[in-house]
C-alpha cells in the first residue's frame, strides 16, 4: 500500500515536472529574405547556436526558448540580420536558455555569441566570427574567408579550413586545428594545449604562441616549411629532420629551440612558448 | 550618496577632486575609493609613460586600429541599436572599458621604444619599475571580478583562474622583454599577453556576461 502511495506521489511529481519543461520550452522561427553577402549576428548569454549553409537568398532561424525569462530580439536592415537573446527581469543563467538553428546563405558573414555556447558553423565561405568565454567553439568547412575565434575557458575546434585567414585567441581552452591552411593562421593561447594536424599549405604564415601550453604539431613528411621552434623555459622536440638555415632569429639551443627547413619551405612555421612543451611530429 | 550617483560624478571627481558630497562618501565606502586609487595610478602610469616617450602618431592609428579589431572600440553601427549600451548593461562598471583599452595602450608604449630602437635610433631599452606587471591580481583586475560576482557568480572562478594565468604571462612576457629589448619575437609575445588580458576584460564587460 505504502509503496503505491509513492508511486503515485512520484508519478505526479513527474507529470508536473514534465508538464511545466513543456510549456516552458518554445519554439520559435524567424525567417529573412536577404541579398548576396549578408551578414548575420546571433547573440545569445546561454545556449547554443549553430549555422549552415541554407538552400536559397534567405536566412532561416529557429529558436528553441526554455522559459519565460528570456525572449529573442531580432532586426533586419536590408542584408544584416540581428538576432538577440533578451534577458528579463529575473533571468540566470540556469533559466535563460536558447538554443538556435540558423541557416544562413553559404556566402554570408557570420557572428556568432555566447558564454556557454557551444558554436558551430559549417560549409560556409562568408566570415565567421565565433566568440564565448566559456563556449566550446567548432568550425568547419570554410573556404576563403576570415576565421576568428575568441573563447576565455572554452575549448575551440576547427577542420578543414582552406585558404582562411585566421585568427585564435583563447586563454585557457585547448585548440586543434586539423587540416587549416591559409595566407595567416595565428593562434595564441595562455595555458590552453595547441595540436596542429595538416600540411601548413602553401606560402602561408603559421603562428602558434602559448604561456605555459603545449604546442603540437602533426605534419606529412612531404610538407613544405621553414620552421622555428622556441620555448624559454620548456623542452622542444622535432621528429622530422631539418635542413639547418644560415641565419635565425634567436640562438638555436639544442632542447629548448629548433630551426631549419623542410623541402621548398613555402610555408613559414613559428612555434612558440615560455614554459609549454614543443613537438614537431611526423604524420 | 549612494555608490552609482557616485560613480556617475566619477568624472568630475577625477578633474577637479569634488564637492564636499562627494569627498565625504569616499573616505566612508571602501569600494569606491578602491575605485579611485585604481583610476588615479593608470591616469598616473599613463602620464609617466607619456612624458617618457610620445608615440609617433602611426603608433596611435596602429593601436586604434588593433583597439577595433578587437572590438574594444567601435563604428557606430545601427545593427547595435538592439543591444542596449554599454552603460545600461553595466552601469557603474563601464569604466572598465577604458581600462581594458588602458591595458591594450599601455601593451603598445611598453614595446614602442624597443620597436624603434630596430630602427637605429638610439633608445633607452630598460622599462621604469613603476611600470612593471605585477604577477597578482591589480585593482583593476579585482574590480573586474566583483563585477563578476555580482552578475554571473558562476564564472567568478573561470576569470580569476585565467586572470591569474594571464598576469603570469604578462611577467615572463616583460621579463623576456627586459632581458632582450632588440627582440621582436618577445616584444610580440608581450603584446601577445596583453592582447589576452584585454581578451577576458572585453568578454565580461561587453559581451559574455548578463
């Protein structure tokens, strides 16, 4: 009897739970007629946001909202579309959720926000401009375009970004770079471990400079570099040998710094940390 | 006087040092004079640093430039016009934002000297120990993370963390610079270092917190 009496209570608290996650949560979408190149801005404090390529000239947003504590602003002026979470009065991180789905024209800018994250945009050849503090930030597939990245805590993620001009800064999120190649790649980072995985391209410029992280860096023996590789107070290491060069730029000292070139060195590759370790690794 | 209409006459106080009000709730609130030390010694830094030095004005666009990429500073543009300004978000705390510019500035004349000095003019390297980071939390970074607290107590531990890590870097950034002034590579990780604390000042004031 008493045991029914539980499942009873416990069914009932179920129901209400259950009953007030479904109406908290709403949906919502918004839909913007635009021109080639648009720009577009999604701003959220909490939740995630993830952008696509769309099928036509428009920019298609749908908005998944957990309570009343939070509404989405949005504007557009011509081609630039803002979408904003609004916080109200009352709001916490706990209740102000938002998480969005937009699909934008594979040729529009992009700029993305939120603490928490995580981010993502994909197959898409505008600008993406991705951004949290703590948000887990992944891009992938973009051609041609600029690629900058800004997280605090957050870990960031980017694959097969060709011909980008791109910039990551992070303090203490960890970053991996698989197969990003581009006239400028610059990471820095404070404590957060850098692994590099690609062939660096060709005549681009590679900058990977951390405080006390580890730098990794993965290559095909046939990828063409001109490398140099410092730390102040950690270890270097490179498993792929290197034609020594004439001249460098600081006093190659065996363990703490190396540097030399591989094939044509199309590229130029300088790695650089104070007290994080340093790997060239053979792929 | 409450501690907003204080700050709202924070300006003024700073020009001309206040009226009776105002010099009377200072020496009773201890954040708020807490505030004023902090504002006083970068508005001295920044004197000192001055008179040590004046950038070339390439220098200043250089910075301007940098200070909007990194979206410190802004063009008006009207698709902000959603977002309600800096000061309704952050009401007394948007002082911060010029500190976070002071860092970016500052960055920039601490490794001005050493950059021309590749030039061939002839330059002093060593930096005046006033100017040297400090390997703890300043008052500014302190402000910041009672900004912090009160609005997102959460993160309050994430920023002291990277704060701490980044007032690390800025040391061993100087240090290196001190060590080598004619290093270009260490001049840029120094810049580097502030570029990251100006990161996580531009984060909670202007974008990450609610």
């Amino acid at each position: 009897m008493q045991r029914s009496t539980y499942a009873t209570e416990l069914t009932v608290i179920a129901l209400i739970g259950l009953t007030s996650w479904a109406v908290a949560e709403t949906k919502k979408e918004y839909r913007f007629e635009v021109g080639p190149k648009a720009k577009v801005s999604i701003i959220n404090q909490f939740g995630s946001v993830s952008v696509r390529p769309s099928t036509g000239n428009y920019v298609l947003v749908n908005a998944t909202i957990y309570s009343d504590k939070v509404e989405v602003d949005h504007a557009q002026n011509g081609s630039r579309v803002d979408v904003q979470s609004h916080l109200l009065s009352g709001a916490t991180a706990d209740n102000s959720r938002v998480d969005y789905e937009v699909l934008v024209p594979a040729d529009a800018s992009v700029d993305l926000e939120s603490t928490t994250g995580p981010l993502h945009a994909e197959r898409l050849h505008g600008d993406v401009v991705a951004e949290g503090a703590n948000a887990s930030i992944d891009v992938r597939d973009i051609s041609g375009s600029h690629v900058h990245v800004k997280t605090m805590a957050g870990p960031i993620t980017l694959t097969n970004i060709r011909d980008g001009h791109v910039e990551i800064d992070s303090v203490s999120g960890d970053i991996t770079l698989n197969s990003v190649t581009g006239p400028l790649v610059r990471v820095s980072s404070t404590s957060g471990r850098i692994q590099y995985d690609g062939d660096f391209g060709y005549a681009g410029e590679y900058r990977f400079n951390s405080h006390s992280g580890n730098i990794d860096a993965t290559i095909p023996q046939d990828a063409s570099v001109d490398v140099k590789a410092q730390s102040v107070r950690g270890q270097v290491q490179s498993d792929l040998p290197l034609q020594p060069k004439v001249h460098t730029s600081f006093l190659v000292k065996e363990g703490s710094s190396f540097a030399g070139t591989i094939n044509k060195a199309a590229s130029s590759v300088w790695l650089r940390t104070f007290s994080g370790k340093i790997h060239l690794k053979k792929r | 006087m409450n501690c907003a209409q204080f700050q709202r006459e924070l300006p003024d106080f700073l020009e001309d040092g206040g009226n009776a009000e105002l010099q009377s709730h200072l020496k009773t609130c201890g954040n708020c004079s807490g505030l004023v030390t902090s504002l006083q010694s970068i508005i001295h830094e920044a004197q000192f640093l001055q008179a040590s030095e004046e950038p070339s004005p390439r220098v200043w666009n250089a910075l301007e430039i940098q200070l909007r990429k990194e979206k410190i500073i802004r063009e008006p543009r009207a698709s902000h016009s959603l977002l309600p300004s800096l000061r309704e978000r952050w009401g007394i705390a948007a002082w911060l934002v010029p500190a976070a510019a002071a860092i970016l500035i500052a960055a920039g004349i601490m490794v001005l000297p050493n950059s021309k000095s590749n030039s061939g003019v002839t330059q002093q390297a060593a930096l005046p120990e006033s100017v040297a980071p400090k390997p703890a939390y300043d008052q500014s970074d302190e402000q910041l993370l009672q900004e912090v607290s009160m609005r997102a107590p959460m993160m309050r531990a994430a920023y002291e963390a990277n704060l701490k890590d980044v007032n690390n870097y800025i040391r061993d950034a100087q240090e290196s610079v001190n060590a080598n002034p004619n290093d270009e590579d260490a001049q840029q990780a120094l810049m580097d270092a502030y570029g990251q604390k100006s990161m996580i000042y531009e984060m909670a004031l202007d974008r990450s917190l609610p």
